[in-house]
C-alpha cells in the first residue's frame, strides 16, 4: 500500500488486542477506556478470533493505516 501522503510503500504489520476488541468511537461519544467496553463504535479487531488486524505504517509521515472490514456502529 502507497502512503496517501508521501506515496511511499508503506510497511505492513499488524496491531494485537487485549482481551477486549479494539474500537474506534467518535471523540464526542468517547467516556474514556473502563466504559470503552460498552460503547458502540467500529471494532478493529475481534477478541473471540485473532484479535489482531493488519496495519500500514509510513516512518516518514508517521501515520499508519487499517482497513476496516467489520464496522459495527
Ligand atoms: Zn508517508
């Protein structure tokens, strides 16, 4: 994957959970990490499989990006 801001390759890795999905909430929505849990947002990852999902990083911009293929709001 090009980095969107540089168009560097970008370099693949992957990002491991706990023991809780890891989600994106909305900054307005956002209570902070004890209620995380119950909040609804778009879950990167899913404790019950891997609980990892891949991710692109450019050292250059200093940005990584995930794709996300399992929104749930
Ligand atoms: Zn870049």
């Amino acid at each position: 994957m090009k980095c969107p801001y540089c168009e560097v390759e970008m370099e693949k890795g992957i990002i491991h959970g706990d023991r809780y999905a890891i989600k994106w909430i909305e900054e307005t929505r956002d209570k902070g990490a004890i209620v995380n849990f119950f909040q609804k947002g778009v879950k990167l990852t899913n404790p019950w499989t891997s609980n990892s999902i891949e991710a692109y990083y450019c050292k250059a911009c200093k940005k990584i990006i995930i794709d996300v293929n399992n929104i749930e709001l």
